[in-house]
C-alpha cells in the first residue's frame, strides 16, 4: 500500500500537497520544516559542483561527501576540453563502437589509460557500474564458479549475475573462509573466479589481494579487482590496489576502475592485455550494442587522468589530510581503522544518533555523508570522504564541531 508520505513524496499530484509533505518529509529526515527549499522532494540537492566546499539546497557547505577526491569534477580545464568535445564531435556517435561509433577522443582516452595503467590496451565505456559486467562476460568461457566477497559493490553481483555462472560468497575480507569455500563448493575440473572491490566503500578498506592470489594457486583460478574508489588514489603512482601491493596485472589478476571519481570525469574502464580487450569487444553487448560514452564527457575524463597524472603532490596532500583528520578522529576515541584511503568512517550508538550528529554537522556548515550502503551495519554509518582540495582549517573544523557533539 502506498503511504501518505510515500505518495506525497513520489507523486507529481503529491508536490500539490508541497507544504503537508515536504513537511512530514523532513521530519522523517530529521530536518527542520523550513530547511528544504520550497519544492523540493529529495533531502539534498547540489547546486554547485562538488569540491571542498560545495553548494547544497542553496547553502555553501565544508563538503565531506562522495567520491571527487580531487575535486576536479568542476575543474576548468576538463571543462574547456569537454566544450572544445562537444562543439566538434557533438554529443557522441548515435552508433556502437563496434561499427562507425569510435572517434578520436575515445581512443585518447583509451590509450591514456593503457599508458597511466602500464598495460597494451585499456577499453573506456559508459559507466564503472559495468566494470564487474564487462570482467564477468569478458572471462565467461573461463571459469565455473565465482567467489564473490559478501560485501562487494551491488554491480559486482549484478555483473557476475548477468553471466547465469553460480555465485558463492565469503567472507568480508577473510581468505581462509575463501579457502573453505573454494575447497567445498568447487567441483572436480571446475574454475574459478573472484571478483571483489579493491577497495570497499563503504568503510574504505583494501582487499587482502595477496591472500586472494596465494588461495587461488592451485586452482589456476582468476582474481578480478574492481578497483573504482582506488584508481588514481593508491599506490605510489595512483594505480591502485594492484599498485598498492606491488603486483602486476596479468592475465590472471584482471582489474577494472572508474574515471569518476578520482579523475573527476565520467565513466568505467579495463586496461588489460590486447588480447582481453578484444574479446571483452567481441562478447560483451554492453560494448558491442551500445552507444560510447558522451563525447565532451570522454574529453573531458582524458584530460582528468592527463591531469592527475601530471600532479603527484596532489596523492601527497591527500596522505597529509588521511594522516590528519585520522589522528583527530583517534583522539576523539573513534577507530578509523588504519586504511591509507581518503574514507574516514564511524558509527554511533544507533542510527538516530548517527543521523542527528549529520543533521547538527549540517546546521554548523559541515556535510559528513550518513550511509547504509553496502557493507555497513543495518543502522548505517556516518561517513567523511577527504579531498586533496581540503586545507587544514576544513578538517580541523570537522573535529571541532564534532567534539562539541559526541
Ligand atoms: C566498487 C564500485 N564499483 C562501481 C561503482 C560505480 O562506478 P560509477 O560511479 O563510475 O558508475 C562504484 C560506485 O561507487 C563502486 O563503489
């Protein structure tokens, strides 16, 4: 049955009602009446693009949330490039790519990220939540079984499910429950595949990949990384999770990322053998019946990766801000855990007291995202994402204000 609220809140006939339901919406929210902008059914709306400090429901807030971890979503010159895009090539090709539809911007891209990823070829398509899609129907022919960490992205799940392949899940992070199931749920002959995050994010944790690979051994079995929150961010040189733990790619350690995130542009990405590549392109209809990514789009996330390439002090500054807003949260007694990633993540007694602490946050100037996305506790978690673009005075003053609250 569709409640009031429900109804109030999804309905164009409910925006009729405006004043009883965004009323009773923000009470649910935990928001003040008067704190969303007349009109307005979602909790939140940005009217600016996201950075250190980010316009929301027309206010300027210290912006703790998302994935922009240089925030170079509004970056000037990706936006030159991406106009430059548009006015030559249009919006994109109206055909697949496997036909008409490749353009010399594509292919930019692509080869950029072949060269930042040290691999033959990279292949570029429309968002990073096909990555585990695109690894799964890439691989299909070669294994039986996919072992997927329990807490692993939805699109992870969705990817291996579109390969009708059986699915058993481990553990979060823990190979020796990998090993377990490997052993009992592994048919004579069979082959296996995992595909996990590189990095979790909900709680920003890195998959224990060594581990993985050593379980994997005598199966002659395949590790797929989706690695969307690490690329550009870990690893000396921003290669991620792979990078992190000084491993190569192969074609038995097969990793996917996103450029939308750290490299501030759009869209999800394989750099792999030449050979990989080319089956992902001749199996997988996601590539093959699609149309490419928007033109000025990929522009754009090429000059994003070409950016971050070209500045590693931006990796530095954002180590100098994990190491500082993790010492702050340590002090005020949360455990923040010990991962290098720009994810800071706490929780409070219940999710009342998690969503009152973000809702004070938000009075005081300050948005710190409260979650329950995959892989949190039922009542949620409160969660910071740090920026390169964060001075100290940003973060000093997230740990002020929450000192005064906790
Ligand atoms: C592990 C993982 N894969 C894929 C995605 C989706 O990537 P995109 O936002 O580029 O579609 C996300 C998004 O948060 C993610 O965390």
């Amino acid at each position: 049955m569709t409640t009031r609220r429900a109804f109030l809140r999804n309905s164009t006939l409910g925006l009729l009602f405006a004043p009883y339901g965004l009323r009773a919406y923000a009470e649910e929210l935990g928001l003040e009446p008067g704190q969303l902008p007349a009109g307005q059914t979602v909790p939140f709306v940005m009217d600016s693009a996201p950075g250190a400090e980010t316009v929301i429901n027309g206010r300027k807030y210290v912006y703790f949330g998302g994935t922009g971890y240089f925030a170079l979503h509004g970056n000037a010159e990706m936006i030159r490039t991406g106009i430059d895009a548009f006015g030559k090539y249009g919006m994109h090709s109206a055909t697949t790519r496997s036909g008409f539809g490749n353009n010399p911007v594509l292919l930019d891209a692509e080869k950029r990220l072949a060269g930042y990823f040290e691999t033959e070829e990279a292949l570029y398509y429309v968002s990073g939540y096909l990555n585990g899609l695109m690894m799964a129907q890439g691989l299909a022919d070669q294994f039986d079984l996919a072992l997927v960490d329990e807490t692993a992205h939805f699109s992870i799940k969705d990817g291996i499910n579109s390969t009708r392949k059986p699915i058993v899940f481990y553990k979060h992070r823990d190979p020796s429950d990998l090993r377990s199931k490997l052993k009992s749920e592994l048919k004579a002959g069979q082959r296996p595949l995992v595909i996990t995050d590189g990095v979790f994010p909900t709680f920003g944790v890195i998959a224990p990949v060594p581990e993985i690979i050593e379980e994997l051994e005598p199966y002659n079995g395949i590790l797929c990384l989706d690695d969307a929150h690490a690329v550009g961010v870990l690893g000396a040189n921003g290669r991620g999770t792979c990078e992190h733990f000084g491993l190569k790619l192969s074609d038995k350690l097969i990793m996917s990322g996103t450029l939308s995130k750290a490299f501030g542009g759009h869209g999800g990405f394989i750099p792999a053998s030449a050979a990989f590549i080319q089956k992902i392109k001749q199996t997988v209809g996601a590539y093959s019946g699609a149309s490419p990514t928007p033109t000025p789009i990929a522009a754009a996330s090429a000059k994003g990766i070409e950016l971050v390439q070209s500045h590693p002090e931006w990796r530095e500054k954002l180590r100098h801000n994990v190491a500082r807003i993790k010492k702050g949260m340590r002090k005020l007694g949360f455990d923040v855990g010990d991962s290098p990633m720009p994810i800071v993540t706490w929780t409070l007694k219940s999710a009342d007291e998690m969503k009152k602490v973000q809702k004070e946050l938000l009075d005081r100037g300050i948005a710190v995202a409260y979650l329950k996305y995959v892989g949190a506790p039922s009542g949620g978690v409160l969660r910071a994402s740090i920026f390169s673009t964060h001075t100290d005075a940003h973060i000093d003053r997230l740990l002020e204000e929450l000192k005064k609250l906790v």
